[in-house]
C-alpha cells in the first residue's frame, strides 16, 4: 500500500477556534483564511497565534463517502503509456482481489494497542514488502495514504483507489510538504492515514521522520503493524514484496500505540522515530515467528 488534498476554509468548521497568547508547538494553525502554515503541518514553530483543538477531538466519520477516481494527466503520460497503466491496475487489482480472498487471516494485538482494524483516527506505518495483503486487509476503510508522483506510484494509487483507499501525492523525498498538508487535513476530518515507511525506494525497513511530525502536529498517537505471510512468493526487489500464494496463512500484528506529545522538540523526535523503528521491528519477528499457528485455538482465523 504506497504512501493528496488541497486545504480550504472548510476544515476549520471541524474545529473549535481559540484565542490565546503564543503556544510555539501547538497543533495546526490557520489564518483567517483558514489556510494552514507548512512549519505548523511539519511540527515546527508556526508564526501565528490562532489557536486549533487538537484533531483528537474530532469524531470519526460514521459514513466512509465514496471517492472518484482521480483524474487522469494527459499532459504527463502518453496514450501508449495509459494504456498501459489501464492494464497494469486492472490485471492488480484481480489478482489481489482474487489471491487474497482465499487466505486465512487473524489479527493479533500488543497490551496498549489499538483494539479493532478500523480504529480511527490513527497516524499508521508499515513496511513496504507486506502492501498487497495490507490492501485487501484494510480495503474499504478509507484511509488516507502516501503515493509518490513516480509511474509505480500512479498505478499502485489507483489500484488501492479501487480498494477504498485514498491516495495523497507525495513522498519522503518529493512533495513531502504538500504530502504532509494533505494527510493533517485527512487527520482532522477523522481519518487513518497511513505510511509504508521505507517507499518509495529504500532503505528496506528503515523508518523516516513523516509519522513522527505528523503524531506531533496532530495530538494523535502512532500506530504499526506488520502482515506476515506464510507462503508467498517474494520479488526480488529493494523490498522484497511479498505476493501471497492461494490459501496461504496472514498474521497481522499490532504494536502499542506511541503519543508523541504537541511540546517534543526537534532532538526528542529522534528518540521517538527510534521507538517506532523497535516497534515495527518487535512485530515484524512476532508475526513472522507466528504465522504458521494462524488457525489454531492460539491465532484463531478472522
């Protein structure tokens, strides 16, 4: 599942505004406008003094409203080149729908952790190598994901589009403010978003500081989960992405939820990205010790 919104004035009807006196690291700020500063969104030191209720505050939507799919740029690709896109996210989305709704699925929680899949809203990472699972085991929830602008990036985004998920433009690498901008508002109208936190292109199982700012923007705690296959064939690619064999066992592990609070500097950032690299790796030998045990009274299927 790879890893876009235009902010408007009507995101601040979701959200009580306050006056106060300065509070450097607040949450997101807006001006009268109801623009949004891209130091607010990235967690750093905004110039205003307009104050927002932190997101946590917002209820999740009860109606997931589906989305169309986005627009095609002819300016960007080539007719051959679109033709091709249409083939790869058709020939996609079959072969994840049809291979992953026959495998035998449980879902496994830490103490702390989040208690159901759809809990929301939740600032969500995973590893790159387990998106195909991933994007039948969360499809039709909504979440808000990031996608880079590369060719691979437009046809996994419309591919997971047909998934129910919703794709925002950019990367670690490329856009990432705008990225950022898009995910906070996504945040804010109750929404998960999610990373795979080593894409687009490396390095495998590394994590990168987007989460962290955004937990710390946002007032909401990270969450993380690895899916674990056991029979799949493996790409021989940067990520090592996992197809799974039909029929073949999923075990999804769940880590305890990280808080990052509103008041972290830059340097407590670093400690946090580090407990969210030992959490993905906790649950990555979990899982992956585990899967062979899904159907048993121990790891009972979903």
């Amino acid at each position: 599942m790879p890893s876009w919104f235009v902010l408007d004035s009507r995101a601040s009807r979701n959200f009580a505004v306050r006056a106060y006196a300065a509070f450097p690291s607040q949450p997101i700020l807006k001006d009268d406008h109801g623009q949004i500063s891209a130091a607010s969104a990235l967690g750093g030191t905004p110039p205003l003094r307009v104050i927002i209720s932190p997101v946590a505050s917002v209820p999740a939507p009860e109606v997931i409203p589906s989305t169309p799919p986005p627009a095609w740029d002819t300016g960007r690709y080539t007719l051959r080149q679109r033709i091709v896109l249409r083939l790869i996210i058709a020939a996609g989305y079959w072969v994840i729908r049809l291979i992953c709704s026959t495998l035998r699925i449980c879902v496994s929680y830490e103490d702390g952790a989040q208690q159901t899949l759809d809990e929301r809203p939740r600032v969500a990472s995973f590893w790159h190598s387990c998106q195909i699972p991933a994007t039948y085991i969360f499809r039709n929830m909504g979440i808000r994901v990031m996608s880079s602008n590369s060719y691979d990036g437009e046809y996994m985004g419309r591919i997971i589009h047909k998934f129910g998920f919703v794709a925002v433009k950019g990367s670690s690498s490329r856009n990432a403010v705008r990225a950022l901008l898009g995910l906070r508002r996504a945040l804010e109208a109750g929404w998960t978003v999610a990373f795979t936190l080593d894409g687009p292109r490396g390095p495998r199982h590394k994590v990168k500081p987007g989460p962290v700012a955004l937990a710390r923007s946002s007032g909401l705690p990270m969450t993380m989960f690895h899916a674990a296959v056991d029979k799949a064939w493996v790409l021989n690619t940067w990520d090592r992405l996992m197809i799974p064999v039909p029929f073949s066992r999923v075990l999804v592990r769940f880590g305890k939820l990280i808080p990052v609070p509103h008041e972290a500097t830059d340097d407590a950032l670093e400690r946090y990205s580090w407990e969210l690299q030992s959490a993905l790796d906790r649950v990555v030998e979990f899982a992956e010790k585990n899967v062979s045990k899904v159907g048993t009274a121990e790891f009972p299927c979903s």
